[in-house]
C-alpha cells in the first residue's frame, strides 16, 4: 500500500492513521422546547462538525446526559413539563463528568436567577447565531 506502514502485523494506510489520530468531534446537547429553533441550532451545530443530541425538555435531556455526556450543553429555561432549572439542579447531582452550559432563554432572568443553573454563559434570545457560534468554539477549544 502506498504511504502504509507497518505495525507489528498490522499495515495501517496513511489514511487510517489520520482518522485514527484525529479528534472526536465534540458533543453538544441542545435542551430547547421549540422544535423551530431545535432544528436550527441542530442545523448550524452539524454544518460547524458538532456531534449532536437533541431534548424538548429537562427530563429527556438528563436521561440523554446519562447514556451520552455532552463535552458542552445549550440549555433554553423556560420549558414545559421540566425546565432548565430543574434539569440542572438534577444534573448537577448526577456522577456524570460535569460539560459546561450556556444558557439560552427568551426571560430577563437575573445573575441570582442564573446562578443555581451555573452557567459558562448566557445569551438571551432573540440572539444572533455567530454570537452563539462563537461561544459554543471558545468552550470547545477548552475541552
């Protein structure tokens, strides 16, 4: 094979090392109730080389955290049946390796209000996607 080496047995082409020494694409889980602008975060997230799951709410998105820990979580509050905070409060009790979260949300809620949430950051919505965008890179390039 041409640009192969060889491995002990094992020949390895050039092309499966890149792969092999490559980064996996990090992990975001998007907590958002609207399905319109799920489908959008979900959009631009895998346009940018994400790895994504998708939750409508607090609940789903635990029982997502659980089986598949997101390296970064977008996380709107206000939500039916279980809201951004009562996903936090029972995440952070979880054993899981803790991802970093921006909140997203449409109230004016207040650093007090934010705090048992503990978000990285907060954008508050409308926003516009570069916005969001660049802080899901600047915590990515942390990980």
């Amino acid at each position: 094979m041409p640009g192969a080496r060889l491995y002990g047995a094992l020949v390895v082409s050039a092309e499966e090392r890149q792969q092999r020494q490559a980064p996996s694409p990090a992990r975001v889980l998007v907590v958002e109730d609207d399905p319109d602008t799920r489908m959008m975060l979900a959009e631009m997230l895998a346009t940018d080389g994400y790895e994504l799951q998708l939750a409508a709410n607090g609940r789903a998105a635990l029982a997502v955290a659980e089986r598949w820990p997101p390296d970064l979580i977008l996380l709107d509050l206000l939500m039916p049946e279980s809201d951004g905070w009562a996903f936090a409060r029972a995440y952070h009790q979880t054993p899981l390796p803790k991802a970093p979260i921006i909140v997203l949300t449409a109230s004016q809620a207040t650093p007090d209000r934010l705090a048992p949430v503990e978000p990285v950051a907060a954008l508050h919505k409308p926003f516009q996607m570069n916005d969001l965008l660049t802080l899901v890179r600047q915590y990515m390039r942390r990980r």
